[in-house]
C-alpha cells in the first residue's frame, strides 16, 4: 500500500527537478546569449565601420586632378588603406581613445577623391563621427548637402569645402546642433536657401566659424545675418555669395565677432556711428560692396585689428586720425 502512494510522489519531484534544471540552463543559456550579443555586436559594430570605410573608398576612383586646382599639396591618404587590418591605424581615421571600436574622425582632405556621393553611401554608416573633412576632392554630381548628412548629429567639424557639391543645401544641416566650425566654401553651385540659413543661425548653437566662400545665397535676407543664437560666434565669412541688401548694424555688435568678410557683395550699410564702439575685431573685410557714410574716429577704439580693408567700398569724408591708434594692423585699404 505504501509503496503504491509513495509512486506518483516520486515521479512528480523527479518531474520538478528536471524542470529546474532545464529552466536553469535555459536561464544561463539566455544570459551566455545575451554576453555573446552585446560583445558581438560591439565587434560586429566595428568591423561593420571599417567595412563600411572600404565601401566607401571603393565608390570614388584616385586621380592628381581631383585635388589639383583646391589643394597646395596633396596625397591619396586611402591609398595606405588595407583591407583586413584594423581602420583605426589608416590614415585619416582617427577612434574613440576608449571605445576603440568607434570612429570618430576621417580627415581625407585633399586627397585626390574623385566620384559621387550618393545618399545610399556606406560614409553614413559612421553615426559617431566628431570629425569630418572631405574638402579639395571632386565630388562632382554629388547632390548639396544630402539629407543622410543629419544623421551625424554628433559632429563638431565638418569641412566640404572646395569639394564640387552643387544644389540647395538640405534643412537637415540644422540637425547638427553640435557643429562648432561648419565649412563649405568653394562649392560654386552650392545653394543656401533663406529657410536653411534661418534654420542653421537659429539652431546652431554652439557655431563658433562659419564659412560659406563662394556659395550662392542670394535668397537670404541680410537681416538674418546678424541672428546668430551662438554667442560664441567668432568667425564669419561670406565672401562672394551674391548677397544683397541691408546689412543690419547689429552684426558689428555680435558679442565675440573677431573676423568679418561681407567682401564682393551687393550689400549696403555703414559701420557703427556711436563714438564708443569697441569690438572683439582682429579682420574686417567689406571690401567691393556698397558700404556707405563715413568712417568715425571710433573706428580707433578696436586696437586689436591687424586686418581692415575697406576699399572699393563707398565710404566718404576723411580717414579719421586715430586710425594710428590700431598699431597691430598689417594690412589696410582704405
Ligand atoms: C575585404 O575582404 C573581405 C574578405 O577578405 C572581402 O569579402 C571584401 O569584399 C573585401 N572588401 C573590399 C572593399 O575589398
Ligand atoms: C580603395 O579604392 C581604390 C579605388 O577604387 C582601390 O584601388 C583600392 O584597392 C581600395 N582600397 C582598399 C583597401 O580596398
Ligand atoms: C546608390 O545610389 C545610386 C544613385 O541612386 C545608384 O546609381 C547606385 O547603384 C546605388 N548603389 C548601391 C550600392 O546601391
Ligand atoms: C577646410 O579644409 C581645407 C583643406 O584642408 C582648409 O584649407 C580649410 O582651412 C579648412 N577649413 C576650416 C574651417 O578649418
Ligand atoms: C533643431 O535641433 C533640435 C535639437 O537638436 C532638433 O531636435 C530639431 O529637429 C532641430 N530642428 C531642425 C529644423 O532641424
Ligand atoms: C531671428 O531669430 C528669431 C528667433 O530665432 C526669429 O524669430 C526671427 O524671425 C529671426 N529674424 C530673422 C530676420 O531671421
Ligand atoms: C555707447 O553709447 C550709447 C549712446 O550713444 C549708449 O546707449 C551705450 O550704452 C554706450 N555703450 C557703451 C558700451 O558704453
Ligand atoms: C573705450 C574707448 O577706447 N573709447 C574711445 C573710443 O574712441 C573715441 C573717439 O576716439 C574716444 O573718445 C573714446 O574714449
């Protein structure tokens, strides 16, 4: 009788324990799978952003010509590129110093490039750079500043210039809120739309240099100009870009402004007519625009200039005297 009640218990513990201890193997087994996923991925990450570096070399072919006219000097830095070795010691590409399997910067400057960038390129694979600066290749056919280029929303320099990009310049460039110097001059058919300038000065907020060199932006309202939301705006080029219109007296007043170039444009305006104007100013070029009315002694209160061009401008009355007060200065027109 006993044995007979004693059966079914038996076969039920020996039930449970076999059900814990598979539920125990299949517990570890989820956290070795999940070890296994984390470490991978971080693996798979990296070998996925070399790889994606050699697609993109391999979408744009070598040649002296590409970097002829832009650069002083120039070397096909890919050219020391090796597939199978580990992206962090090509030329160019630098990695996170911790997370090593990151890039965080590609520098191929002037290094004879030639080809497309289309949007479906495997550079957009690289969601971490800091660091990007492609300027002096020929980029040709290659479309503005493509949408896909919002996605580097932690980019602090970006440098396209002298790179052969034409059309409008997409709004996503206001995505990169952490851009600190922005460089896309010397693209003659590169477009910069009223809206995508607004959208630039209003969400760039920590914009310290922003050269925008024979761009066409004639669409732009001067008055944006002086609109900057980054106090910290220290350098401000436009040299060329077929602006025109009134350019507002408060650009002068930009809190830490050291460079100006408005030159060779059809802007009017006047320097600022208060008798204690100081600034930051080091460089102020307004020279080839129509700039107007005279030129105040005040203009002796910023005595860290070194740079003042103010010729083929329309200015009037005489030089003032205290033009001698700017003794840094090493070039002048007037
Ligand atoms: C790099 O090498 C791997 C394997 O050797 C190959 O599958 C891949 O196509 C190569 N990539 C390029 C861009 O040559
Ligand atoms: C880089 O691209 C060039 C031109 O397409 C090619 O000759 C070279 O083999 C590529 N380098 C690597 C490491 O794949
Ligand atoms: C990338 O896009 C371009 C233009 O749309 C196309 O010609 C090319 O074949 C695409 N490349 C790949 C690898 O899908
Ligand atoms: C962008 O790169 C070009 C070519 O290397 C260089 O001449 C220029 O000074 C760079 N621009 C900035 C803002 O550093
Ligand atoms: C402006 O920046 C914010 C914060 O980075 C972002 O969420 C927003 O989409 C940006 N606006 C535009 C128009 O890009
Ligand atoms: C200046 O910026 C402010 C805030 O971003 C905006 O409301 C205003 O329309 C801008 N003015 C011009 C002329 O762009
Ligand atoms: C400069 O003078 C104007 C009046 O001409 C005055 O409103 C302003 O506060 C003065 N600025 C400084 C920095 O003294
Ligand atoms: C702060 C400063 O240097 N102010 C001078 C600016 O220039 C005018 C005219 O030369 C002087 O009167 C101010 O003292």
């Amino acid at each position: 009788m006993r044995d007979i009640w004693v059966f079914p218990f038996l076969f039920l513990f020996l039930f449970l324990v076999s059900f814990l201890i598979i539920s125990c193997h299949l517990v570890s087994d989820a956290a070795a799978a999940a070890v296994l996923t984390t470490s991978s991925q971080h693996y798979l990450s990296h070998i996925n952003e070399c790889d994606a570096l050699l697609q993109f070399n391999s979408s744009f072919t070598v040649t002296r010509d590409a970097s002829k006219f832009q650069c002083d000097t120039s070397y096909p830095k890919t050219a020391s590129w090796k597939n199978g070795t580990d992206c962090c010691s090509w030329a160019g590409v630098t990695c996170h110093p911790v997370a090593a399997n990151r890039v965080i910067g590609l520098d191929l400057s002037c290094s004879q490039l030639k080809g497309t960038l289309h949007s479906n390129n495997t550079l957009f694979l690289l969601p971490n750079l800091r660091r990007l600066n492609l300027a002096g290749n020929d980029f040709y056919g290659s479309l503005g500043f493509l949408p896909r280029f919002g996605i580097f929303t932690r980019l602090a320099h970006l440098n396209l210039s002298e790179s052969n990009f034409f059309g409008p310049i997409s709004l996503e460039i206001s995505h990169l809120s952490r851009l600190i110097t922005l460089d896309l001059s010397g693209n003659f058919y590169l477009t910069i739309e009223d809206r995508s300038f607004r959208w630039l000065t209003h969400n760039l907020t920590q914009l310290r240099e922003l050269i925008l060199d024979d761009t066409d932006m004639s669409s732009i309202s001067p008055l944006s100009l002086a609109n900057f939301s980054s106090s910290d705006l220290t350098s401000l080029s436009l040299k060329r870009c077929n602006l025109r219109g009134i350019v507002p007296i408060d650009i002068f007043h930009l809190p830490n402004l050291r460079s100006l170039s408005l030159s060779s444009n059809n802007l009017r305006g006047t320097l600022p007519q208060t008798k204690n104007w100081t600034s930051p100013l080091v460089y102020l070029d307004l020279s080839e625009t129509k700039f107007s009315g005279s030129i105040l002694a005040s203009v002796g209160n910023l005595t860290s200039m070194t740079i003042l061009d103010l010729s083929s401008a329309q200015f009037s009355g005489s030089i003032p005297l205290t033009l001698g007060n700017l003794v840094h200065l090493v070039h002048r027109g007037l």
